[in-house]
C-alpha cells in the first residue's frame, strides 16, 4: 500500500474540506480548514475577521471570512455589553445598596423596620452580606423589633427558566436577574473529610434560616472521581427548598464523601430563588448574633425616608466594588447573571435613582431590558456606525448576556468595537478582562490548548462557539481577532478556533 508523506496528507485533507464544504474553504488558513473538515463543519458556517489592532489605514485586514454575516455570538456579546457600560459609567462607577431606618433606636433596639433596597449589585455575595449586617449592628442595633423589608422592584420582573439552555438549573450562573440579588441566591456548600473520625465535615455559606443541614456524612473508600455523584443528594425532591409549614427544610445525603478527596467545594442555586433572599437575611442576622422580633419580608421602602426628603434618606449604602473589577469577574468566567445585572442597571441609571418622591405608592423608576436595548443601539449607533450608514451587522441585543438564541452581531462589527476600544482609554481594562490564552478564566489550561498569546473572550451555547479578543504575534504586532461558528457541530469548534490563534500568533 502506497503511504504518501505527512504534508501531501495533510494537503489532501484540506483540498478535501475545500471540495466538501465549498470553495470558501479555500480562503481560509490550511489548519483552520483541516480542523473544520475533521468536525464535519462546512467553512460557510464560520465567520471571522483578523486585522492588526490599530492598524493604518483602518480596515486592513490579515484575514475576512463571511466577516459581514449576522450570526450569534453567544457570550462574545458580552464584550458589547461591558465596553458600553465601562464608557457610560466609568471604570471606578459602584452600585449602592442603601439601608434605611424606620423607628428609633433605644438600648440596642431598633423600635421599628429596617429596609434595604436593592439596586442591582451583582457582587452582593454572602461575604459582603455579613458586612451589611454588621453596618446594621454598628448602629447600636442588636435588636430589631419590626421587620426587615427587601425591596427589590428596582429591576424589572424577567422571565427565566434556569435550566433553559444548559438543562443545569441548580448552578449559580442560570440565576435570574434582581435588584437585590443575594449570593446568586445560591449556598456554597464546602465538604472537608476527617479521616480520623471516618466522617466529612459540611460547612454551608451563608446559613439559611429555616434550613437544618447534616454537620457530618460518611466517608468510603471510593477514589476521588465523581465525588458529587456518589453523596447521592436528590435537590429535586419535593419540600427540599420550601417548608412546610412551620418545619425546617432538611437537606439529605444518602450516600458518602470519598476519603481519597481533599476538601472540595459545591456551589448550588437554591431551589427555591423566590424565597432565598429572605432565609438568607434572617440565617445571616441570627448568626452575628442579632435578634428579630419580626420578619424577614418583601416590601418598598417608603417615599418619606428617600433621601428626597430633607433629614431623611439611608442610613448608610453598602458599594460594590469598582465597575472594572465586576467586569473582569464577568468577561473570565463569562458570568451570566452578572452581566444581566449590569445590562439592566444601565437603563436603571439612565432613569435615575432614586426615583424622585411622587404620589404615594407610585411605582418606582426601573431597569427594563427594552430600555436597555434600546440605550445600547443609541450607544453604538452614536459611536461606532458611520453617519448616513445602514449597519447591517449591529448587534440585536437580547439580554447583554449572550444566553439568548435571538442575538446577532457580524464579526466585522465586533471587530470595528474591539478597534474602538483600543484606541480609546478604557483599553487596558477592558482587555484585562479577557481570559489569558491557556492561563485563567475560561481558557485555563484544562480547556484551551493553542499556545498562541491571546488574550480572548470565549461563547458558547448549542449550535454556537465563538471568540473575539487580540492576539500577539510573533512579529510583536497584535491583531484584533473575532471567529463566529453557528452551526450543529459548534461544539466541536474548538480546535479549529485553536488553530486559528496559533496561525495568527505565528504570522
């Protein structure tokens, strides 16, 4: 049998991919194509665009493929999202959760209700919670008599089904959007074995009134592989995320913790969100020592202590961190909900807040995705669609997350934003944002093998895989980089889209 050398082997498949997939397959680089015919994707389901950031004259580009084809761009809308929100807001920009006093405080009592407001921080994390609280206590507050009342009409109601796209509704990232949005409405559940007492320690953040976890489950002497599996916790059983009546919920594991593991950590979203915020305040009050007479509940803080009103207004407001920190967090670990939040906090602060004092029991001002939307097209249109133009490519925004099946963007009109930002100011923080090629985020070693330095913003979704971001080449020149795949075999994308970046790194 004939054996022909590597590189005619190599040749015949890209001639191939070419003859399957047609003549657009000729455009592309030899590995790009290659990868793609061993993923069975055809080259007219791919779209990118490379040129040199900066470059002069604009437009000059090393490679354009379908580069003005509107297509999704799954999580790479994200960048749309967080480059708007960094230049209408500002790097340094924080949200505010105020917290207000109703009633006056004597002998370590607070004789009324405590109300806080939520207004979209999307790092309101159980940390942070604590911090909050212990504010509260740093008023000479140990005990309320009222209630504590969470307002979080600030954000529109959004539809959302957590296991829509990903069938994973108990993962933190498928929470919904809200104005007061608690730990992701989530607990982090840490198992620690003690080898010499044959058991694993469960510790839980935060604690959850109303919730009786086990301390201990026992160990086996399984390996170390499907350790979650093998604790068998059914957290779809019924009554595990709602009481009934009066009784604690109480989580159960069947089964056991390997011994061979070292300490591992579970994030969970609480099957019951609209519930969460609640157990979550009152487990969090009661474990810094604080008593409530009252009740944790849902409620609008009153138009007479708004800081319209003069003498009144918070108590004090608990900041967020920075808004170029929570982008960061957003971009690296393509944060879901966070973006919505930001998205949505974009129209809340166009509108104003807090809401001017009107009639009583006026609705208060909101966050809406339609507004939203439309703040972003404004946005885009004013900065990056040439005047007298149609902008065929522009994006068509859902959410500002990307988890949507009806978002769309060309790769030239991502590229045209990534050259945007990096001729202007915010360049550094926006492109720290990105994950590393094969360091951190979601191109950390275990998932992105190209050895090109890049740094790069990854999307997915069924049908769709996708990156956009710089690469530096060998050359010491870098280039904008934005490759869109929509197609059933996305998934298996990933090393042509590897083999892009190397090519371009080694240009």
């Amino acid at each position: 049998m004939l054996r022909l050398p590597r590189s005619f082997a190599l040749l015949a498949l890209a001639l191939s991919a070419t003859a399957v997939h047609g003549i657009a397959a000729a455009d592309l680089p030899p590995p790009v194509a290659q990868a793609l015919a061993r993923a069975n994707i055809p080259a007219n389901a791919l779209g990118i665009v490379v040129e040199e950031a900066g470059g002069t004259p604009r437009g000059k580009s090393l490679l354009r493929h379908r580069a003005e084809a509107p297509m999704n761009p799954a999580s790479v809308m994200k960048l749309v999202t967080t480059t708007a929100a960094l230049e209408l807001l500002g790097p340094n920009w924080k949200w505010r959760t105020p917290v207000y006093l109703d009633g006056v405080i004597r002998d370590g009592t607070l004789n009324g209700d405590l109300y806080i407001e939520g207004r979209g921080d999307p790092k309101l994390v159980a940390e942070r919670l604590w911090l909050l609280l212990r504010r509260v206590q740093g008023l000479g507050i140990s005990t309320i008599s009222g209630d504590i009342v969470l307002d979080d009409r600030l954000f529109e109601a959004v539809p959302h089904d957590p296991g829509e796209f990903d069938g994973e509704p108990l993962r933190p990232y498928n929470a919904a959007p809200n104005a007061l949005l608690l730990n992701f409405k989530s607990v982090l559940m840490t198992f620690t074995p003690d080898r010499a007492a044959g058991v694993a320690r469960l510790h839980v953040e935060p604690p959850l009134a109303g919730v009786a976890w086990p301390a201990t489950l026992p160990l086996s002497q399984e390996r170390c592989g499907d350790w979650r599996g093998g604790l068998l916790a059914n957290f779809a059983q019924p009554g595990f995320g709602r009481a009934e009546g009066s009784a604690p919920v109480q989580p159960r594991f069947t089964g056991r913790y390997p011994a061979a593991c070292d300490e591992k950590v579970w994030p969970l979203a609480w099957p019951d969100p609209e519930g969460y915020n609640a157990r979550a305040i009152a487990g969090m009050w009661q474990a810094i020592g604080g008593t409530l007479r009252g009740q944790v509940r849902a409620g609008r803080v009153p138009d007479a202590l708004r800081d319209t009103n003069p003498g009144r207004g918070p108590v004090f407001a608990l900041e967020s961190p920075p808004l170029a920190e929570v982008v960061r967090d957003i971009n690296k670990y393509s944060n879901n909900v966070m973006t919505q939040q930001l998205f949505l906090t974009l129209s809340l602060e166009q509108a104003g807040v807090p809401p001017e004092a009107g009639a009583p029991n006026a609705p208060p001002v909101q966050g809406t995705l339609a507004a939203s939307r439309a703040l972003l097209q404004d946005w885009w249109r004013d900065r990056l669609t040439v005047k007298g133009q149609v902008d065929e490519g522009a994006p068509r925004i859902s959410n500002g997350s990307g988890l949507s099946r009806e978002d769309r963007v060309s790769p030239a009109a991502l590229a045209r934003l990534l050259q945007y930002a990096w001729d202007g100011p915010l360049m550094p923080e926006l492109l720290t944002s990105l994950p590393i090629s094969g360091q951190d985020g979601t191109l950390r070693p275990e998932r992105w093998r190209a050895r090109g330095s890049a740094h790069l913003k990854t999307g997915s979704l069924r049908d769709v895989n996708s990156l956009a971001g710089v690469v530096d080449a060998q050359s010491g020149r870098r280039y904008v980089l934005v490759a869109l795949v929509n197609h059933p075999n996305a998934a298996a994308a990933r090393p042509a889209l590897e083999a892009l970046v190397d090519w371009v790194a080694r240009h």
